[in-house]
C-alpha cells in the first residue's frame, strides 16, 4: 500500500514538473513572435535597453566586464564580431544576451539577401547559435528580408525611441530603447550606466511575453 501511495505521488511531481515548471521557466528553441512578417516594435510589460555595437574601445571591454543585470541586449554588427574576438569571449562567458545588426535596408531599394545570409552566417560561426533576434542599422525593412527572417526564425527589432543622451526620456510601457554605440557616438558609458540606474528594465522576451524566458538557440 504504501508502495502505490509512493508511485501515485511520484507520478504527480512529474506531472507538476512537466506543465507547471515551463510556465515559469520556459526552454524553447527560435521562434517567430507573430504568425506571420512582422515588425516589433513594442512589447508590453516595461521597458527593454537594445545596444547596436560596430565599434570597440577600451571602454566598451570594461563596460562588457561590468555591466549588471537586467543585461540589455547587444545586437552586434557582423565585420564587429570577425575583429572582435575578446570581446566576444566575455559575451559568451557572461552570457549577455545578443542579436544580429545588419546593414542599412529600404524599401526602394532592397537589401541583398546575399549580404544578409553572409552576416548570419558570421553570427552563427562566432556565437555558435542563430541570431534570435535582428535589426538594420536605418531601422527599415522591406518586405523581402522581413519574408526571410520570419522563414528562418529570426525576429525583426525596432526602436520606439533612441535614446541620444537625453537625461529625462520620455520612455512608456513596453518600449525598446535603442542606443547606437557607432564609431564617433556622442554617448559615454557613464551615460549608458546612469540610464541603467534611473529606470527599471527587462528583457526583450520578458517585455513581450510577460515572464523570463531561457531561449536555446538552434540553426
């Protein structure tokens, strides 16, 4: 008896590991956000910090070093990773979050794919896993890359405010800030810090989806 008491409990920790546990902590390989091409541009429960890096200094290498959590996440340009191999190696040790930056797009005059494949292809090689998430440098996107990436599985980010150094921006519910980290960007580290301190942010994926989401990552 007390045998199949032992057995019918065991079995319902399981069960309650099996579909409670997820809801909390979910593992899931890349995914699309929506059902079809789309542009995110707004989650919907706080605010989320998105660094674009195509430029490096010692700075930078001190700031990847020490930066806290909640991580802001890094899209990174694809020629900044090939000449970048330190500061990858703190990236992946610290496990910040990343994503792919890619060049400029518009929709009089498309991107090449070509181009496109040959940054993911870069990202992949260095990062060992697929861009979960992407963004242009102009913050546009035709159709064609949008039909791309959504067959790939890699969602499409863009800004509802840059964020230029203002010290009080006007930042609402479930927006992305986006900080350019170009060569020549006017915006310090001690900036990018003291925004850090003044506002509470989130994960991208905890923005849009409401709880914390560990994201394993396959081509």
């Amino acid at each position: 008896m007390m045998v199949r008491k032992t057995l019918i409990s065991l079995f319902f920790i399981v069960i309650l590991f099996v579909f409670i546990k997820p809801i909390n902590s979910t593992m899931i390989s890349v995914f699309n956000i929506a059902d079809a091409p789309a542009v995110v541009t707004k989650g919907h429960y706080g605010t989320s910090l998105v660094v674009e890096i195509s430029f490096s200094d010692e700075a930078l290498m001190d700031w990847l070093n020490t930066v806290k959590e909640p991580y802001p996440l890094l899209l990174l340009d694809a020629a900044w990773i090939k000449r970048s191999p330190e500061q990858l190696k703190i990236i992946q040790k610290r496990k910040l979050p990343t994503g792919l930056l890619g060049p400029e797009d518009s929709i009089d005059e498309p991107i090449s794919m070509t181009a496109v494949q040959k940054d993911i292809a870069i990202y992949e090689k260095y990062l060992k896993e697929t861009p979960l998430w992407f963004a242009t440098r102009n913050h546009q996107y035709s159709q064609d890359l949008q039909k791309n990436l959504f067959q790939q599985q890699i969602n499409i980010l863009s800004p509802s405010l840059i964020w230029k150094g203002e010290k009080t921006p006007k930042i609402q519910k479930g927006d992305f800030i986006f900080i350019t980290l170009h060569q020549n960007s006017p915006i310090t580290f001690k900036d990018i810090n003291t925004l850090l301190q003044q506002n509470k942010f989130m994960s991208i994926e905890e923005n849009i989806f409401g709880y914390k989401v560990q994201t394993k990552k396959s081509p």
